[in-house]
C-alpha cells in the first residue's frame, strides 16, 4: 500500500495498541493515529483491583507511556488521548472528533472497547453507582473506598468478584447481589449459580440471591437499598457490576452494521471495506455456529487487534481464539468467546 497511507485507530486498549504495532511492523512509513477517549496511556485493566488496594503503583499499572509511541514497536505513531469520537463519515472517510475536528484516514480499525453496563431498571438510581471499568473510575473512588466501612454490590461479573474478594481482604463489611444477568453475553444457570455462592461461603459478605433491587433512597451518610424480597441495607457504596457494553455509540446511524456491538465477519471486517473492529466492541461472526459472538479476555483481544490490521493491509486472516478459552468465575467455567464451538452442557451462552 502506498507510504502516504493513514491508519486511524480508536481505542487504546490492547486490541488497539496491538493493531498499531502491527500495522507500523507491516508499514515503516504509514501514518498511524491512535485516538482514545480515556486520558491515561495503555494500561492494565485487569489490575485495577491491585492498584485500589495499594498492591500496585500507577506506575506499574501501564503497559506504555507517551514516551514509547516515539521508538521500537511504536514508532512515530500519533497517542491522542482525551479525544472523544463524534461520529464517522464513511462516505468521506473521515471521523469527527466532540470539537468537530476531521481526521481523514484510508483505513479505520475500530477498537473502543465497553463501558460500564447500566441496566435498565438502574438508570433512575445511575448517579448512586459506583464502577471499576476504567483507570478515571478508580481515580474518582479510589480515597472513597479507603474511607468507606460498609459496601453493596450489585451484579458481579469477573471484575465484580475480584473487587469483592479485595475488599474482604481489606477488612471491609460487604453485601453483594448476584444477579444472573451480569454475566453478559453469558447467563448463568441455577447450578452455576449454586457453584459461585459455595465458592464464596468463606467470606464474610452477605450473599443475596434471586432478587433485585427495588429502589435505592441517598441519605446523608450514604445510601439504602431496598430489595424486592424485603431486604433493606445500609451502605456507603454501591458499585454495579453488570458487565460491559460495547462502546460504539459514535458509530451507530453512520451506515455500519452493528447490535450490541458493531458487526463483523471472520475477517473482521465490517459491511464498509475500509473499515474493521476488534475486541469487545465487536461481534464476530463464526460461520460453524452461524452466529455472531463477543470475545471476552486481554490475550483474544491483542489476537483479534493483529488480524485487523493485517486484514487491513490486504491479507485474508481468519480469526481465532487464543490461549485461554475459559475463566475461572468462582468455580465455574466462562467461555471467553463463541468461535470454538466447545460441547459442554455446564455452560450457557
């Protein structure tokens, strides 16, 4: 492809740094912009957990900063952090940043990633909540939580139980709804279920099943919550874990196929050839199951953010799952993605 080329990249997760450098491997000349709506530099996800209670410093929660994008796999590649996408224009092969500036590209990989998932019987109470879905979220909780004695979770999910278990750890008094729709793209069954809260019995958290939330009263030292089975709680927190959404509203109405997430072949290509998407703001087709699928998990991410910017380059890579095809969720195997039509009844999809 010709040295005058631009690759734009939205997202600066591990789908998307990883597609960067692939892609300045591939092409030594091609400009190549990341674009991210986070102001943090390429960072661990999965320790956030680490960093709140003090295992970890801010330092070491990075995976790169600015100063890597100017040397080795990163080469001359442009970091803009802080910018929000508007929408995309296929027709002009631009994106339009919040402030309207237009950045024209000759091929797009859509990486964004998900945003914390707010259900819809949540949204009246969505101020009251409280998440761990990105290093800002922490930032903004982080003096809070060290303060707070008395905690409620509603959800669960891998990040849910993680953070649970840390704030046992820390000698804080916990109360967690699990309710089985957390678990997006995945539902859990009753033996499941079963599995997650004997796996838990050992902490001191007070474990609500089978209910929901009814309503949620702010008062001055925090919050109630009430359930609709009766049962009322106490807390300084409350922190929804109900998985992640797929964070493709700036693409949604510009001609881009898209559900939950912005659709995408084997290939990774969407319904616009220029353009393809990876991570968990994608839904992959598996042509074995004849259905589409959102992977799940850091190693399937960097995977899928090499195949597209291969792909991109003009080669016909299918996509695979890599590594790990499970997580362990308090006992229970998760899939981490749909292309391996793996038989286990254990398991819903």
């Amino acid at each position: 492809m010709p040295s005058n080329d631009h690759y734009v990249i939205i997202g600066n997760g591990p789908a998307g740094n990883h597609a960067a450098s692939v892609l300045r491997n591939k092409d030594k000349d091609a400009k190549i912009t990341i674009i991210s709506d986070e102001c943090t530099p390429y960072y661990y996800k999965p320790k956030l957990t680490g960093f709140i209670q003090g295992k970890i410093s801010a330092r070491e929660l990075m995976v790169n900063g600015p100063d890597d994008y100017t040397n080795g796999y990163y080469k001359n590649i442009r970091i803009r952090l802080g910018q929000t996408i508007e929408r995309i224009d296929p027709d002009f092969n631009a994106v339009f940043l919040n402030h309207m500036e237009k950045i024209q590209y000759t091929g797009l990989i859509i990486a964004s990633g998900g945003q914390a998932r707010v259900l819809p019987s949540m949204i009246p109470y969505a101020e009251h909540l409280s998440f761990i879905a990105s290093y800002s979220d922490v930032m903004d909780i982080k003096d809070r939580i060290d303060k707070a004695e008395e905690f409620f979770i509603f959800g669960g999910d891998l990040v849910g139980f993680k953070f649970l278990r840390m704030l046992n750890a820390m000698g804080k008094k916990t109360s967690v709804l699990i309710y089985p729709n957390a678990f997006w793209p995945y539902n859990l069954t009753d033996d499941m279920l079963e599995k997650i809260i004997k796996s838990l019995s050992g902490l001191t958290s007070d474990i609500i099943v089978k209910d929901d939330i009814k309503k949620i009263e702010k008062n001055e030292s925090g919050f109630r919550v009430f359930t609709q089975k009766g049962v009322v709680k106490t807390t300084d927190l409350i922190f929804s874990f109900n998985g992640m959404a797929p964070n493709i509203d700036f693409a949604v109405g510009c001609g881009l196929d898209t559900d939950h997430g912005i659709l995408v072949d084997e290939y990774l290509k969407t319904n616009i050839d220029n353009i393809y998407a990876c991570g968990s703001c994608a839904q992959v087709y598996n042509p074995s199951i004849k259905s589409y699928c959102v992977s799940i998990g850091w190693p399937n991410a960097m995977v899928q953010g090499e195949v597209c910017a291969l792909n991109l380059l003009g080669e016909k890579k299918v996509v695979e799952s890599v590594g790990r095809k499970y997580f362990d969720l308090e006992g229970v195997r998760i899939k981490t993605t749909w292309w391996d039509d793996i038989n286990d009844d254990s398991l819903r999809m």
